[in-house]
C-alpha cells in the first residue's frame, strides 16, 4: 500500500478555493465545441402568431370543393401571414404561409381557367344550336 500513499492522500490533502487542481489529478478527455443554436431552432424565442395553418387549410379545402369561394378568402390570410414572418425570417410559420399562398394562387388560377372553359363550351353549345 506503500505505492498507493499518494492515491489516498489525493483525497484527504485540501487545496485552496480558486486553485486549479495540480495535472496530475485532471480526468483526460475530449474538448468539448460549444454548442450553437441551429438557425431553424425556435424553442427558446416568442413569435407573433399568425394564421398560416389556416390559410393552408383554406388553400387545401378549396381544390377539393371550394373554388374560388375558398381560396379567396385563403389568399388574404395567407398574404396577413406572410406580413408577419416576412419581417421575421426565423418565423417557424415562414414555409407554411409561402405555402398557402402559393396554393391560393395555383387554386385561383386554375378556377379561373375552368369558369373560361365552361364559358366557352357553353358558347359553343349555343352557337351551334
């Protein structure tokens, strides 16, 4: 036990607070990076709330049976929540909103191009009658 005095005195001898411990008595291991906030990390900010999910919602129901009825009223709350993360470009509702709104446009675009169609075919049925 002779070669393990200086183990068992370790713990018994006290040093001064504030001294860094001799090296002898550091643990060896890796440096650990110091760790950074991804961009996309949003748990610890507060963001205004917006109401992109519902616009998307509206975008998503008026393919399906709204038309124009639905995606109107989906494009201008997805253009109220682009106002908002737009100022804010770490807003967690950024892509949700983008993608209402492009949703609401497609949407209204096509409605349109199919009320012309009809228009059309309606014309022509007469037009030949």
């Amino acid at each position: 036990m002779v070669g393990n005095e200086s183990e068992s005195k370790f713990w018994e001898t006290g040093e001064q607070v504030g001294v860094m411990p001799s090296a002898e008595n550091v643990i060896a291991g890796e440096v650990q990076t110091a760790q950074q906030i991804p961009l996309g990390a949003t748990h610890f900010a507060m963001f205004p709330q917006t109401n992109a999910i519902l616009a998307l919602v509206l975008s998503i129901a008026s393919f399906a049976c709204g038309g124009l009825i639905l995606s109107i009223p989906a494009l201008f709350v997805a253009l109220s929540a682009k106002k908002v993360t737009d100022s804010i470009p770490t807003h967690p509702d950024r892509g949700i909103a983008n993608a209402a709104y492009i949703a609401a446009i497609v949407n209204i675009v096509l409605s349109v191009l199919l009320i012309l169609l009809y228009a059309a075919t309606i014309v022509a049925y007469f037009s030949t009658v």
